[in-house]
C-alpha cells in the first residue's frame, strides 16, 4: 500500500517568489506556511511553502494564475 504525504512543499528559485507564494497564499485563504526548504529539495532559494496536500491543488492554481514558477516536493520531514 502506498502513503500519500499529508504535506507537500512548494519550492522557489528566487526568495521574491517564495514570498509572492506566501502572500497569493494569503490573499485568496489558502493555508500555507513559509518554511526553510530542506536541502534535498534542491531549492535554489533557501525558503519553501508547506501546505496540506488537499491544499496543493488549489495552491498550484493560484500560483500559476500570478506566474510564478515553484517546483514541489513531497518528502516533507515529520
């Protein structure tokens, strides 16, 4: 059986973008959490947003409607 991660990672190139995320995030009630991005993520920039994964969804939407680029990540730590 294979788990699904409760959490997921949005990553960013620029700390601009991650805190642009943040505040799409905000603005339109998603809950999100700006986070230090964990280096195997690989994130050029040292800042993630963690969201619940029954958020992703509607994060990535939001964040590709302002054009921002993100890459995500599901390894999330405990």
């Amino acid at each position: 059986m294979s788990q699904v991660a409760a959490e997921l990672l949005f990553t960013f190139d620029t700390t601009h973008m991650a805190l642009w995320a943040e505040d799409t995030a905000r603005e339109r009630s998603i809950p999100a959490e700006v986070v230090p991005a964990p280096p195997e993520t690989k994130a050029k920039c040292g800042l993630a947003l963690r969201t619940a994964a029954e958020h992703a969804h509607a994060l990535s939407a939001a964040l590709g409607e302002e054009g921002i680029t993100f890459g995500t990540y599901a390894g999330v730590p405990s």
